[in-house]
C-alpha cells in the first residue's frame, strides 16, 4: 500500500496533464454537432485503458453516442466491481460567463477549472489512476473490475438500459461503484445512499392560429403566455407545497432517524442563501433545506418559451407558448406514473381559451441504497484513510437513472463515492475539480480496490 501511495504522490504532475487532455475533448452529447468529439473521446478513454493495462477493451455503439467498456478479471474468487461512470457533458454556454475557456482546463487556486472536471470525467479518471497505481506496480490488482463508461448519461441515458438488460451476464458483479457526485462539503467526504428521480415534462399552448397585433386584438383572446403563467403559478400553493392531486401519495416519509441525523450536519441556512445571492430561501413548509432538496419531490420550472424576447419592443399578441417543467422525485415515487398525473392535471386546469398538449420528454427513477452493504462499509473505510476524516452518510437531489436499473436488471446495490463539491458549478460556467479531492480521491480509490475483499468476505461470515 505504501509504494501505491508514493507512486499516486510522486506521478501528480502527470495526472494533471493526462486529465487535461481528457477534458479537452468537447464532448457533448445533446448536439449532434459534437457527435465527432464524442466519438474522439470515447477512442482517448478506450486507448488510455489499454495504456494504463486494462483488458478486453470494447466500444460497443448505440443509436446515438458509444459505450466504452474495458476490464480486468484476473483476480479469480475476489469480489467484481462493476465501475460506472459518463464521459459525456453538459453545453458550456453562455461562454462569455467562463473565466477560462471551457475545453482549457486551468489550475486556479487549487482548483481544475473546465467542464466536465468534476461532472464526470474528472471523477471517472479518478478511478483509472486509482486502477493504474496497482497494474504498474507490481500488476494485480486485489478484486476483478469491470468499466463501463458511457456517453449519454447528461441526455437521459437512454440507451444504457437496453444495453445491460443484453449484456446480464457479461456485466455480472457484486456490487457498483459510481462516483458521479459530491460530497458535503470540503474537508467533509461523504457516502451518498439515495438519489431523485426525475420526470420531465413540455407543456405547450397555442391560443390564435396566428401572431396578432396587441393593439388590433389584444382583450379579444387568452393570451398563451398569461395563461401558461397562470397554469405554472398554480402549481404550488401558499406554503411551497405542489398542487397536484395525489403528488406526495407515493412519497416514503423520512425517517425519525434521517431528520435527526441530517439535523446534526453542519448546515447554515443564512450562509447558503447569502452564497447564493438570495434574500431569503424558498420551498416546502414543514421541511428543512437538507430535508426538501434531499427526500421531497419537487415541480421546478426549467425553461419558459413565447412571444418577443429580442432587443428594444415589439407590440405583439404570440400565438404559442411553451415551458419545460420537471419533477425531482423520491423514493417510492414512479417517473411514469407521475408524469401521467401531471398531464392529467394539467388538462384539467388549462383554461378552454387555449390549446394544451402535454408532453413527457424523459424520466428516470429515485433511489435509496442500503449503507450497512459491505461495499458502502469499504467506502467508509477508503474515504477515513484517503481524506483523513470519517465520512458523513447523506443523500442528494440529482439523478443518476442507471442506479434503479442496476438493482432491478442486475440485483445489484451501488456505492456512491463521490468526490464533486456541492458549488463546484456542474452544469454551469467555471465548473471545477478540487485537486485536493481530486488527488484525495485516487488515494481513496486505491483504499476501496484493496478493502473490500476484506469487507466482503467478513459479511459472507455474518450472514
Ligand atoms: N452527476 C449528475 C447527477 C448528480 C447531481 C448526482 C448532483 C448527485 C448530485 C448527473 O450527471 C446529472 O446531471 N444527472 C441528470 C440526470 C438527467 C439528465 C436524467 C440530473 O440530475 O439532472
Ligand atoms: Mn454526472
Ligand atoms: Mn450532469
């Protein structure tokens, strides 16, 4: 272990400049102008496997964007770990807002700034120099692994599923490890055991069959966006709370001893509205932040579409218009079954002055992973010694869809390991990687390879 962690100390420099490489490919997978730089950096992840020693490297194409398969399976009756991870991401604009260009990765302050350095390539490289440590020195590694890395996963995955439901017995393994998300906070590592889902929705409205003068016809017909914006504001009531008939049903309570753990955390409300720029929070009375983003369901508003945006004024009564609208959902919520409630209500409150269709563009499900597993117990132990500091337990908004299909189509649980920061701006201008936990991370992966044989077999014994 010791020469593992020299060697991870003394090749820092060359980590850096591996991932920069990495992170220069432009690899986003909702524009089909980038489909050349996806396959590009699925061929840079494909051949920095077979550098680093890996083996049976394998691209297996989809419909859209390929999934990059490698592994090594040579350590016969150790525990397989099935790695996931997306090498896919998000658009960069608006660009003027970057303060260094998004496909340059620059090192400021201790921090790795481009996109994709955190959500996920950074944290997905993380575990290739975590494997490589082992397959250089010495060349075993201590549990068989199995690396599938795909690029879809920021347009909803949606060729992943069929894919393992083909693949059952080649992904077979005992446990995955995903690290595709942020720990508490810095110098605060932290398992995650519980995910939202998501259900997104389009509404779109047409009232007249054309544009028309606000002055020759305006009082005469609905105007689609008034009324677009009086279906959204009814959305929530007075106390934060979602309108919708039957939305929390299938919510699972928190538990008496979630709230008070997660009261226990160090969490500041005022310091969290301040860093986010607001006067005040918002959101479902009766709950806590940690509690509403974490274990309630939610209706957000991601985009609103109609009418005249362009410079100085156009007097003008649109005849569309259109909002992107989502759902976050908890446990035991089902993406389905609450995007048909939620098109049945909206039909039911559009008002008879304008057209209403209601569209489900993507979902996936919520979940909750058990902590007492012997693979979350491995990750307690490798964040202890990689981070120096015992780990806290949480959960967190986003989604990771492929966590339920993993269980449901493999029967198996996932460990997430994640190694982001909660302001690390995934998704946004001047994303960044913490190199502390960039570094802190490849010592923790080299932990979890080595403990969980231990971890596994003293839970085989228990059982
Ligand atoms: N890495 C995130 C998921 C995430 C975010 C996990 C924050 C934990 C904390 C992932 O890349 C992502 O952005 N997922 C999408 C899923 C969607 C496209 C189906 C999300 O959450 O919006
Ligand atoms: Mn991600
Ligand atoms: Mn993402």
């Amino acid at each position: 272990m010791q020469s593992l962690l020299s060697f991870i100390e003394a090749n820092q420099d060359r980590y850096l400049t591996e991932l920069k490489e990495l992170l220069a490919i432009p690899s986003v997978s909702t524009d089909p102008a980038h489909d050349g730089d996806i396959r590009a950096c699925a061929d840079w992840l494909a051949e920095h496997m077979r550098n680093i020693g890996l083996q049976n490297i394998q691209m297996f194409p989809t419909p859209r964007h390929p999934i990059v398969y490698a592994d090594w399976l040579n350590a016969p009756g150790k525990p397989t770990v099935l790695l996931y991870g997306h090498y896919d991401v998000q658009p960069v604009e608006p660009l003027e807002l970057w303060t260094s260009p998004p496909f340059d990765a620059t090192v400021r302050d201790g921090r790795l700034y481009a996109r994709g350095a955190s959500d996920d390539k950074g944290q997905v490289f993380i575990h290739l120099k975590g494997l490589e440590a082992y397959l250089r020195n010495g060349g075993d590694l201590p549990v068989n692994v199995k690396l599938l890395i795909e690029g879809e996963e920021e347009v909803g995955s949606e060729h992943l599923d069929q894919f393992v439901l083909e693949h059952k017995d080649f992904l077979k393994a005992d446990l995955v490890l995903i690290s595709d998300s942020s720990m508490f906070a810095k110098g605060v590592p932290s398992i995650c055991y519980g995910l939202r889902g998501l259900a997104y929705m389009e509404i779109d409205l047409v009232g007249p069959n054309k544009d028309l003068h606000s002055g020759s016809f305006g009082g005469t017909v609905h105007n689609p966006i008034q009324a677009l914006a009086e279906i959204i504001a009814q959305l929530h009531d007075k106390n934060g709370r979602v309108t919708i008939p039957g939305f929390y049903k299938d919510v699972l309570p928190l538990s008496a001893k979630e709230r008070a753990a997660y009261k226990k955390l160090p969490w500041n409300d005022k310091k969290y509205a301040k860093e986010l720029g607001v006067a005040e929070l918002y959101g479902e009375k009766g709950f806590t932040t940690l509690e509403r983003v974490w274990a309630r369901p939610t209706v957000e508003c991601n985009g609103i579409i109609g009418g005249f945006t362009g410079d100085g004024a156009k007097t003008v009564l649109p005849s569309k218009a259109s909002a992107k609208i989502s759902m976050r959902l908890v446990p035991n919520q089902k993406s389905g079954v609450m995007a048909r409630l939620f098109q049945k209500h909206i039909k039911k409150i559009a008002p008879k002055t304008v057209k209403v269709t209601v569209r489900d563009l993507h979902g996936g499900e919520p979940a909750i992973t058990p902590i007492e597993s012997p693979g979350v117990q491995t990750a307690v132990s490798a964040l202890e010694k990689g981070f120096g500091k015992k780990p806290l337990y949480q959960r967190e908004g986003g989604s990771i869809p492929i966590v339920v299909q993993f269980k449901q189509i493999l029967g198996i649980d996932s460990v997430l390991l994640g190694f982001g920061l909660p302001d690390e701006n995934a998704h946004a201008p001047d994303e960044f990687l913490d190199l502390e936990n960039f570094f802190g991370g490849i010592r923790t992966s080299v932990h979890f390879f080595n403990e969980l044989p231990h971890f596994m077999a003293a839970a085989r014994k228990t059982k």
